[in-house]
C-alpha cells in the first residue's frame, strides 16, 4: 500500500515545483529591460539555459556568466556564454562599471560573505544599471509549517554533506547538495534593508510563488502576501553616488 | 514597527537573551562529568570566563580554549587558560585524539563549514571522550512568531556588517545578542543531532533550554516538555569507537 500513496505525493510534489519554476523564471523575465547594447553578468549562471533566455529577452548577445562547478561552467561556455569559473565569496574578476544588468538567482543563499557580493555587484554595474536577485523565502508559510513541527526547513541547510532534521520523506529523491549548500536565509524585508545598505535604489521586491498551490492562485497570493511567497526576487539599480567616493555607504531608513 | 517606548523591544530582548544565557550555562555545566585529569578544551572561548565555570565543575586544571578575536584571546589567557589563536572554519592545530571533553557555546551557528567543524572535533576527542554543543534555535516560539510576521528572526543573521529585516529597524548589529562574524546557519533541534550523528558521534542528549516567553522555573518545565521549540538547543555527543 506504501509505494501508491508516495507516488501521488512525488507527483504532487513534482507538479508544485514546476509551476514554482515557471513562477520564478515568469518573474525575472518580467524585470529585465531590453537593451540590445547591454553588457549582462549572471552569477552563478548554471548550465547557461536561462541565461541565454534572460539574454534573449532583454535583446542582447554580450553574455558572461560566472560558475563555480566545472561541469555547468563547461556546459555553459558550449552554448556560447563567456564563463569565468570562480568563486562569488571573493572579489569579482571585473572591472568597476563593466556591465549593465548583473542577475545573482538563488545564489546569494549559498554564500558566507554576503555584502562583499553585494557590494561587489554594485561595484561592477555601471550607473543607472540594474540587478536582479532571487533567493528562497525564510518566511514562506511551507517553512513556518516545518518549524512548527519543528523540523529544519529544507532550505535553511546546516550541512553541505547531507539534509538532516527535515522532513524530506518522498520528496529526497528530488533533492541534491551540490557545491557548498545553503547559508544564509532571507526574508523580503531583510533582502530589501540589505540591498538599501549596501547603496543599491529603487529596491523593488516581489513575492515569487506560493507552495503548493498551481500558478494562477499562487500568482495572486504571492502578490497579496508577498511577506511568506516561496521565493523572493528584487530587483535594485545602482543610481548616481550620492557621497564622495570612497566613503562607507550609511544606513537607510528601514 | 516603532514600539511605543523607544528601546523597549530590545530592553526586553536583552532581559530573555541575559535570562537564556543562565539557563544554558547551567544545562552545559549539568552535563560535564567530572574528570581531573581531563584534558578540556572550549571552542570560541571568548574571554574564558564560561570556560573557568567549566573546567571547574570538571574538576581539571589543563583548560585549552581557541578563539579568532585577539582581545579575547588576551583576556582568556590573564585566566590562566592555555589559549590558541585560530579559525574554527580550518582544521584545529591539534593532534588526533587530544581531548577528553570539548564545548562550542553558541559557535557552530557562526560558521560556514559546519561538516569540517564537526569531523575536526571527532577527530581531535578521544575515543570515549564527549563534546557539548549549544545554539539558538531556528524553531523557537519567538522564531516562529517573527516569521509570521514576515520578519527576519534576529537569529538568522544575513549580513555581517546590519541587522536587517527584523523588528528592530535600524540597528546596527546588536552588540550584546550578535558578535562579528555574525551567523551563517541555524539549527533545530534535529539537525544539529542529525549532523553530529552524520559525522560518527553518537548523541547522548538533545534538550532545549528556556522557552519564550516564559520566565525562569516556567520555562525550564516547557522547554524539557517541548525542546524543540526552545530558545536554545544543547547536544551532548560521544566518540564511540
């Protein structure tokens, strides 16, 4: 009797995320702005499949991508991406003011030195250029849900070997580590604050499905409670400096 | 989200946080044995003043602790600790098996390489040797409660330089909850046990400490009913053979 139930589950579980997929990707293509002449950056890009969307979208063919796991970034420099394989927790390999769109999709999750990225993407975008994040919601109500069972949510991982503390049950087999798992975990107003403090304006933030419900209800709930969507995506422009070069950036109103 | 009084929500945060910290050190120090020849060693010693509670209560005069900030370390050792400068993200400059008992209070939430952190400490224990570990809860009520409200929990920290997205707006990072580096991971009950276990220990005891809201002997009877939904989580692990 076992296997019946778990199937459906799988098949379920399956169904939410593609529609969680189609969700996240209908959201960023929703941001860009087409610009043939853009020069655009996605870290952590992959095996470059939605980069060449994203790029296709905003009408441009100057790409680079950046990737940590020799095997995507191999996949994507075969299909015409420009990749450096290198690590997003130091220093970006760019020059200052070198692209016009930087995207970083559920990448800033995995990293230990989050502002240096933060800061290293304002860096690197040129004024008046944009950036586009995506990242797991710590405040998705499926997350709550585990710690009211007081499970670890999938997503806040504590291990790059193994899942522990979840409740992962017939849905393991869609889950994998692979590279450095997950750290640090956001909620829209924390990605909000930190992409104001790091000198990034026009911060819009949105909330990006709404497990496990199908597309048309989780793109109305995830809009009217954007606090608990599955997913976040922001997007923030790097405006004109407001203070001498040089000088830390301040906090700004919460 | 301005409170009516100004300061009052982190006054208040202070009294739980000052209240929790008593209710843990006291868990920690109800679970060392007592060994007077035991070789102990505190990770993230800080300025050895826990750590002298502790090796006291074990009863042993060879204290070892290890910590990353300078100042600390300085004031570790005017205790008397044999103190080592070092980062808890690398391997510990220790050989195989050189402890009987080892604690990380309020540490491992503060790491990114929680595995390395964890084999480090199993291969520096002795066989039979034993290691407490303590961290905020990721699941604890008041956890919960600000995720409710769409809040970031204090706790899970994402940026080392402003704590951003709580119900504290504006703060820089609380210098008496958070310390630099600020958090990178945070555990519930059942997957700091599941991670130590992960790595060849086997738990002896997985408890919480102190329950939100709940002053003093209150919160010691419903965090001993419902652990996993306490403030703090405290794990006692073994190296068997």
């Amino acid at each position: 009797m076992r296997p019946q139930p778990s199937r459906v589950v799988r098949a379920m579980f399956g169904y939410s995320v593609n529609q969680l997929d189609l969700e996240k990707r209908e959201d960023i293509l929703s941001l860009v702005e087409p610009d043939p002449n853009a020069r655009m950056l996605d870290c952590g890009c992959g095996d470059g499949s939605f980069t060449l969307e994203v790029a296709r979208r905003i009408g441009t063919s100057n790409i680079q991508g950046i990737e940590i796991l020799t095997e995507y970034a191999a996949q994507a420099s075969s299909r015409g991406i420009s990749v450096s394989h290198c690590d997003l927790n130091v220093t970006l390999p760019f020059r200052d003011e070198s692209f016009d769109v930087v995207l970083a999709l559920h990448v800033i999750e995995h990293l230990h030195a989050t502002d240096l990225l933060l800061k290293e993407v304002r860096r690197i975008l040129r004024v008046g250029g944009y950036a586009i994040f995506q990242t797991p919601n710590l405040a998705a109500w499926h997350n709550v849900a585990y710690l009211l069972f007081g499970k670890q949510p999938v997503e806040a991982q504590v291990s790059d070997e193994v899942i522990v503390g979840s409740w992962t049950g017939p849905v393991a087999a869609c889950l994998s580590l692979e590279g450095p798992a997950h750290r640090r975990n956001f909620t829209s107003g924390a990605l909000r604050e930190l992409l104001r403090f790091h000198g990034f304006t026009s911060v819009r933030v949105l909330g990006t499905g709404f497990l496990p419900l199908p597309r048309p209800l989780a793109r109305v709930l995830s809009r009217v409670d954007r606090w608990h969507a599955t997913n976040i995506t922001a997007k923030a422009r790097k405006g004109k400096p407001a203070r001498p070069a040089g000088d830390e950036p301040g906090p700004q109103g919460a | 989200m301005t409170s009516p009084i100004p300061g009052l929500g982190k006054r208040l945060l202070k009294f739980w946080s000052d209240g929790a910290e008593v209710e843990y050190q006291g868990g920690v120090l109800k679970l060392l044995e007592h060994h007077p020849t035991a070789r102990f060693l505190d990770c993230g010693c800080g300025d050895g003043e826990f750590a002298q509670a502790m090796a006291e209560k074990i009863g042993t005069a060879d204290v070892n602790g290890i910590d990353v900030v300078t100042e600390k370390i300085e004031a570790s050792g005017r205790r008397g600790i044999k103190v080592f400068q070092g980062d808890l993200n690398r391997k510990l400059p220790f050989p195989d098996a050189s402890f009987d008992a080892i604690t990380a209070v309020q540490v491992i939430e503060h790491l990114t390489n929680t595995d390395l952190f964890v084999c480090e400490l199993y291969r520096i224990l002795r066989t039979g040797g034993y290691a407490i570990v303590v961290t905020p809860n990721l699941a604890s009520i008041h956890n919960i409660m600000y995720l409710f409200l769409g809040k970031q929990p204090v706790t899970a920290s994402v940026s080392d330089e402003f704590l951003v997205g709580t119900c504290y707006p504006g703060e820089k990072v609380l210098d008496a909850v958070h310390k630099q580096p600020s958090h990178q991971r945070v555990f519930t009950l059942g997957a700091l046990k599941g991670l130590l276990e992960h790595h060849g220990f086997e738990v002896e005891k997985a408890m919480g400490t102190s329950f939100f809201p709940l002053p003093g002997s209150l919160a010691r009877v419903a965090a001993r009913v419902d652990g996993r939904h306490a403030i703090h989580l405290l794990v006692k692990a073994r190296k068997h053979r």
